[in-house]
C-alpha cells in the first residue's frame, strides 16, 4: 500500500527528518502513488549562469496544454507536497511545482538567500510552448521570489498569484517554529535548517518584490486563508493596499484555509488557480457596419423627388 502524504507540520517536519536519516531527497516519493504518465520528475539547468540542476515534478501531456501554471513554493520547498494537485489537474491545464535551489533534489546544498539570485535562477521554468500562457504562482516566501521573476521576464507571465504569501512578519506558529529551528541549526536536517536561514532573512530583501509587484503590468491575484497563522492575511492585505501596482491586486480571502493551501482537497486549489485564468471568449468576424447614405433627390415626371415626401401638386411639365 501506497505511503499517505505528510500532513500539517510536525508530520512535515518529521518527513524531512526521516528523509535526511535514510539519505534521501525525496520526503514522500510520487512514484509509488501516481504513474509517469500523471506525474513525474524532470530536471533543468538553473539560469543566471549559476549552472545548478533545478529539480520539479511535472504534468505530462502529449500536446502543449494553453496554459501552464508554473509553481515556485516555499521554505522548506518540497514540489512532493503538490503531488496530489499534480495528479487532479485536468488535461488542458499543465503544472510544473519545483524544488527551488538549496532543496530537497535541486543544488546547491547550501541556502541560497538572495531572491533576486533565485528568481534568475528558476528563470528557465517559465518557457512555454508556441501560443501557450503561463500563470506563475508563488506561495509562501516563493510569493516575493516569483513577483522578481515577472518583472524580469515581461512577456512571458500572463498572470501572477500570490498563495498564502510570506512577507517578512511571521504568524505565531511560524515564530515559535523558527526560534527553535534557529536554536538547532546545526543538528536539523538541512532543508529545515535553510528554510530558518532564508525566513528569518527575507524581511531586508522585500524592497525588491515591492519594487517588483510595481512594475509588473499583468494581472495579480492574491489568495490567502483567513487562519494563516504561519503568513498573517493581515500582512498580506496590508502590502496589498500599500503597493502601488499598474493593475490592482485581486485578492481572495479563503474561509477556513490555513497557510497549506495545497493540503486540503485538491479540487479546491485547483478551482481557486482557475478563477485567476481569464475565462475563452469566442471571437467571431463580422462586417464592420457602413453609415446610411440617403439617395440623391432627383425629380421625376410624377411631381415626386426619388427617395423623398411629396412636395405638393406638381406644377407644369415641360414639353
């Protein structure tokens, strides 16, 4: 029987335990749960000139689906969590989740705290097929990654989501997690023990995902649960209203979610990244319409002008 997916963070924070125990990078191997042809693991090479192997799970589709939803998640980033999203989207939608660098089987093994160096890196993800559209979701503390990755790559981001953003002002769950992690550097798994580096030392870099979100000329979307005690709705609202951005922010308050979006069923995360995915119009040709022109009035031997009233008994007709 299949392994069940970690759940919530202790069970999360224990997978990774295991996984770093048993010498693995994978914290809940897909591959005993969903065959190749649903899910399945690719690689790329980081760009930047960084040169690092950038690991992701993928779906596979035979033909280029119109859009693709590229996923940068968040501290620790594990695309294994977006397993079972992976598995329950539909056919005409694709998705690639990755292991950004510094995690799980992505390099280099050391954090990478700039998010400027990652957003140049994970760079590569964002090409699409010939007529394909991406939308380009961040969660967690890959929100601000992914706001520098559309400023730096204008055309190729149709549409920007923000997922239970982390900027910079940890709920209470989330302090309590990092002053012990912080406490334990150097005995925590390494995947935990980057995450604490790259959290505790993001709020000084937020000017450039402000500066970014200002700058970015495609719909953003903001969706946040409302018992996010890990990223507060409160701050997330508030960069919200203070950013000034070419396009307003549409943002999505969820009943009830809490910082895992992608733990509960997948059908509602994916309905949630469908409402951020403008809807098909039918686009039909018609003739352009031409002004009405009036005939000429000309006179006739009946007395009446052509196209017009009658003016009257006529008066005499030449011979």
């Amino acid at each position: 029987m299949p392994r069940k997916r970690p759940r919530g963070v202790l069970a999360m924070g224990w997978a990774c335990i295991e996984a770093a125990a048993n010498g693995r990078t994978e914290h809940a191997p897909t591959s005993a749960d969903f065959p190749e042809t649903v899910v399945r693991r690719t690689s790329f090479t980081a760009g930047g000139g960084h040169g690092w192997r950038i690991s992701a799970l993928e779906t596979p589709r035979e033909t280029p689906a119109p859009w693709k939803i590229v996923v940068i998640t968040g501290a620790p980033s594990w695309a294994e969590y977006w397993a079972e999203t992976l598995a329950e989207l539909p056919k005409d939608r694709e998705m690639i989740v990755v292991d950004r660098p510094g995690y799980a089987g992505s390099e280099p093994l050391h954090p990478v705290t700039d998010i400027r160096v990652q957003a140049e890196a994970l760079a590569p993800v964002l090409r699409a097929a010939r007529g394909q559209k991406v939308l380009l979701v961040g969660q967690s503390y890959g929100a601000a990654i992914a706001s520098i990755m559309a400023d730096q790559n204008p055309g190729k981001v149709a549409g920007l989501v923000l997922l239970s953003g982390f900027f910079g002002e940890a709920g209470p769950t989330a302090k309590w997690l990092l002053d012990m992690g912080s406490k334990a550097l150097k005995v925590i798994p390494r995947d935990l023990r980057n995450a604490v580096i790259e959290v505790t030392g993001q709020r000084p870099q937020l000017r450039h995902a402000k500066r970014a979100l200002a700058r970015v000329n495609v719909p953003i979307h903001m969706i946040h649960g409302d018992k996010d005690d890990f990223a507060p709705l409160e701050v997330a609202e508030r960069l919200a209203a203070e950013t000034v951005t070419r396009r307003p922010i549409r943002v999505v308050r969820t009943e009830g979610a809490n910082h895992f979006l992608n733990d509960g069923p997948a059908e509602q995360l994916i309905e949630a990244l469908e409402s951020c995915i403008p809807a098909r119009t039918s686009w039909t040709f018609r003739w352009p319409k031409l002004p009405a022109i009036l005939p000429a009035r000309l006179p006739n031997p009946m007395g009446r002008a052509l196209g017009g009233a009658s003016r009257g008994p006529a008066g005499p007709v030449p011979v």
